[in-house]
C-alpha cells in the first residue's frame, strides 16, 4: 500500500506550529516571532522504515508571526539561487511565509545556502530588520521520525485506532537531540494540539474522546533540530532556524458498530394528551400495540439505531399487514409506517439494507408484533384483567403510566374505552401458528 502525500501547507504547519508556537510569549513584540527551516518530508504506511515523500521530498520554509504591528510585506535576503524571497500573507495577515519544494537535497542547498539570512518587515509602525547566521552546512537533518505502534494497528496504509479509548502514540528517540530541540506532533482538524515536546520525548497519549469516530485524519510527526536562536527584544519576538524531519501518516478511528438498538410502537392521542410509545422487545415474547388503527389498521413502528442512519427499506415478512410509505430517516432512528393491520395477530417487519453514515450496513433485522385491541396489560389475551384495568383509570388523565388504558386513542379514558375492551373481551393472539407470509 502507497502511503498517502500530505499538502504543502501541512508541512509548513508543523514548522510554524513547532517554532513560533514555541515563544508564544514573543506576540508582545512589533514583529512576532520568525523561523528559517531546512525541511526533509518522510511518509509511513506501515511499521517498516518512513520512506521519503515524492511528492515534496525537500523544502524551505520561513515563517513571520504578526505582533502588534501590522505586517505589509516582508522580504529574505541570503547566501543561495533564490534570493531574494518575498513571503506571502497567509491566515488575513497574522503569518506571512515563504514554502519551497526542491527535488534533492542538493538543489535545495544552492537555493538556500549557508551564511547570514536578513529578514526585512515593512509594518505601519516601520521597517525592521533581523539577521540570523545559518550554518546548514554542519548540521545535518534530523533522525527521520517513525512511529513504533503495534504493527497490528497499521492497515491498508493507515493507522487505525479506537477513539473511545485512549491511544498511545510511540515512536523511534531523536537520535542526538540537544537541550532546545523538539518533537511535535500533529493531527489536522482535530481538537488534539500538544504543545511541542523535548527532543527526548517518545510517546503521547491521546484521550479517549478526542478524534470523532469513523473519520480519517491527516498528521504529522516533526523531529526538529533548532540551530540558531534569536533572542525576543522589542523589536522581534525570538527566532528560530533550524532543519525538520517530518514524517506524514495518516489516522483512521473506527467507527462504531452498527446495531438495531429499540423498537417501539408510537401513537398520538387526542386532544393534546401527548405522544406515547410501546416499548417492542427485539427478540422473545413479542411486544403487544393494544391500541387502536382506526378502519385502516395504521400503525407507525420506531427503529432505533446505534449510529445515524442515511438509508435502508422495511417489508411485512410476517402477519397480515402491509408498509405504507418510504421508511422516514431520522437521525438514528427508522420510522415505519403500517397499514392494513388486521387484529388479534403477530405482524414480523423486517428491515433490510440500514446503512450508516459510515457506510456500514446492518444484517437484515425481523421484529415481531402483537397487535390486540384492548389487551390493556400485554398479556396477549383480553379479559377481566383488562376491563378492570381500564375502568380503574376511568376518568384520569392520559399519561405515561396509564396510557395503554386509551385505546381508541382519543386523548381521554372513559366508557367509550371501557366499551371497546369489553367488546374485545375472549381475543387472543395465538402463539402457536405461525403468522401469515406476506
């Protein structure tokens, strides 16, 4: 499997994160902090050895933070092919940068050579200068960074974690790192954004929570060999030089498994008593809707999923019944409208073809029904029970404890339901037969 190529500007954002970030104290000077790099791009598919990046192999980065001044151009003289540069203003003006990409290192070494480098900063409070010695030539890159997780975790040229839990991130020490260089790592569009670490550094945790699942995300490991230091005075924050190894990877987080969660059976009643939903058992003794479908026998059943769900279709595989419309996507849930219900039988509805928002599709899933008018307990039979059990709510109002009680859905319990389930009285849903195929 090809590693994945990162884009230019996250390699120049691992050299901005790692330098300027670094002297965050520096935002109080006219021109904040600048950083000159020498930088070498690696790629990792895989626990074997990075291997290097064809795509943007070497590069020069130079980057100027804004402090409180505001930045209208800035210009870099030095030893090498391509002085002068002028750098470009990125982020509505608070970094102005200079990013070129060389095939070898060589080129990148006449371009950018060893010796004085003078920065120049054209701002509304004036012209400012700062020069820095860089001797690239007698520091060589960096270690090439490579992470050391389990190679399990290494698939199809990605890094796949769980993020419900926390990942320890682990890699191979810069070799001869000194006092004041860094390592930084970096996950792009996501919350996790560790400050630099010591060059001695080899592992990060990231918490469980962190990275969204069943999303993929580019990063970036940085050994950083710092060079040269400027110190911050009122003109400029610090400065930096320094050459970068970077190594670009890329993180797949699972996503979480797809599962039929609830069903139940829901209902409004009437005069604004509210919605009420039956709770259907996924799988045993079928759950019982005692409430009434008007001559059409409707019904609406709500499935629950444990991901969002973008498609999937519903078919009466059992009972008498039909589906009424298209299913209704909702989130995580899956409403299923039925008609043609007939009474006093188990209905099975089979869903087919969920699919999640992370493309994955659930197994086809078959809930059963009870639908008996009046079996106000969920017996599966109408008798005494239920008669006494809805003349006791007689009179009260409809809500979650006794809306069962409410069978011809009106919105009020009273003779008129006491009627119906007495009229219902010696029905029974069988448990022996089999329902009808449809």
């Amino acid at each position: 499997m090809n590693p994945r190529s990162h884009s230019r500007s996250a390699r120049a954002t691992v050299v901005l994160l790692a330098l300027l970030l670094t002297a965050a104290s520096s935002f109080g000077q006219t021109v904040g902090s600048f950083a000159h790099a020498k930088i070498q791009n690696y790629l990792q598919a895989s626990s074997s050895a990075p291997i290097l990046d064809s795509t943007q192999p070497f590069q020069f980065g130079s980057f100027v933070a804004r402090g409180t001044a505001t930045i209208a151009s800035a210009t870099l003289t030095f030893p090498g092919t391509a002085s002068p540069r002028s750098y470009t203003s990125v982020g509505a003006g608070s970094v102005f940068t200079i990013l070129d990409t060389f095939t070898t290192a060589a080129q990148l070494d006449a371009a950018y050579g060893t010796g004085t480098y003078n920065l120049t900063v054209n701002t509304d409070a004036g012209a400012f200068s700062r020069s820095m010695s860089l001797l690239f030539s007698f520091f060589g890159f960096p270690t090439v960074p490579r992470l050391t997780v389990p190679a399990a975790d290494w698939q199809n040229g990605v890094l796949v974690i769980d993020s419900t839990i926390d990942y320890t991130f682990t890699w191979a020490a810069f070799s001869g790192a000194q006092v004041n260089d860094l390592i930084q790592l970096v996950i792009y569009n996501s919350p996790v954004a560790p400050a630099p670490f010591p060059g001695t550094q080899t592992s990060y945790v990231v918490p469980a929570g962190s990275l969204q699942p069943g999303t993929e995300y580019a990063a970036d490991l940085a050994f950083v060999r710092v060079i040269n230091l400027t110190a911050a005075d009122a003109d400029f924050g610090q400065g930096f030089g320094a050459r970068v190894s970077n190594t670009g990877f890329t993180i797949r987080t699972l996503a979480p498994a797809l599962a039929l969660v609830s069903a139940l059976s829901r209902k409004e009643h009437g005069s604004g008593a509210g919605i009420y939903d039956i709770e259907l058992p996924l799988s045993g003794t079928p759950g019982v809707e005692c409430r009434a479908g008007g001559a059409g026998g409707d019904h609406l059943l709500v499935f629950t999923f444990s991901n969002p769900v973008v498609s999937g279709t519903a078919t009466v595989t059992g009972g008498t019944g039909n589906i009424a419309s298209t299913p209704v996507l909702n989130g995580n849930t899956m409403a299923v409208a039925l008609t043609g219900v007939a009474n006093a039988q188990t209905v099975t509805v089979t869903l087919s073809g969920v699919t999640d928002s992370f493309a994955q599709v659930l197994p086809d899933n078959a809930v059963t029904v009870a639908f008996l008018l009046g079996d106000v307990n969920g017996n599966l039979s109408v008798n005494a029970a239920d008669i006494g059990l809805t003349k006791s709510q007689s009179g009260v109002a409809v809500g979650a404890g006794n809306f069962r009680a409410d069978v011809n859905v009106n919105g009020a319990i009273n003779a008129a339901d006491v009627g119906q389930v007495k009229a219902q009285s010696g029905t029974f849903v069988p448990t022996s037969s089999k329902a009808e195929i449809r």
